[in-house]
C-alpha cells in the first residue's frame, strides 16, 4: 500500500495499492505512482485529437483495429509536433527561416491541417 499526499494541498491524501518486486524502493513506487497524470493526458488529448472514444463497434478485432489506430495517430502528430518544436528552435537561430515545415499546425489544443490552396485558374474559352 502507498500513501501520497499532496504537495499543494498536505489534507489531501491518494492511496495505491501497488504490486511490485522486493526490494522496491518507495521513491520508484511514489515516481510511478505520479506518471499516472503523464498517461492520463495522453488519452485524454489522444480522444480530443484522433477520436479515441469515437468508436461505434461490436467486435473485439474491430475496437482493437480501431484503438491501434487511433494511438498511432496521436503517436505521429506527437512526433510532428516535436519536430516543429525543434525546427522553431533551431530557425530562431538562423537568419533564413526554414522552407518547409510540416502542414500540420496545433492550436487550442487541437490539430488542424493547413495546407496551401492554389488560386483558381480560368481556363480561356477556345471560342474567344
């Protein structure tokens, strides 16, 4: 059994109950514990951005496809977002700013894709 109480609030008390080899030292336990927050975010941003709790199936292959899916889609524009993370950085730095970036932008919490869209062209008539 662990017992981890707030640093903000020393009332507040969580209690897990915690299956681990002997020998475990409590703070391993106590970092393990407080990685549950790290995990809860992820799927929470996972069903904001990818539709995680968007599924409508009745069969387990299906809900399975369906969640690997969706965790491989959070798992890439995770990985996009860190790499314009980087290349911001990196362009701060330069004096040209990089010329390609990735089409997928983040804002308010959410992805969107913005691609470039060519004006219209008018094709002249052949019977001007």
């Amino acid at each position: 059994m662990l017992a981890r109480r707030s640093l903000s609030d020393p009332g507040q008390i969580a209690y897990y109950l915690a299956h681990a080899p002997v020998g475990t030292e409590i703070d391993e336990l106590a970092r393990i514990a407080g990685s549950r927050w790290a995990i809860q975010e992820c799927f929470q941003a996972a069903k904001n951005e990818c539709g995680l709790d968007e599924y409508e199936v009745r069969r387990y292959p299906d809900w399975y496809r369906h969640i690997t899916l969706a965790m491989l889609a959070h798992a890439v524009l995770t990985a996009l977002a860190a790499q314009v993370t980087v290349e911001a950085v990196k362009g701060a730095a330069e004096t040209d700013q990089p010329s390609s970036r990735s089409p997928w932008q983040r804002s308010a919490g959410s992805w969107t894709l913005s691609c470039l869209i060519p004006e219209p062209t008018t094709i002249p008539s052949p019977t001007h």
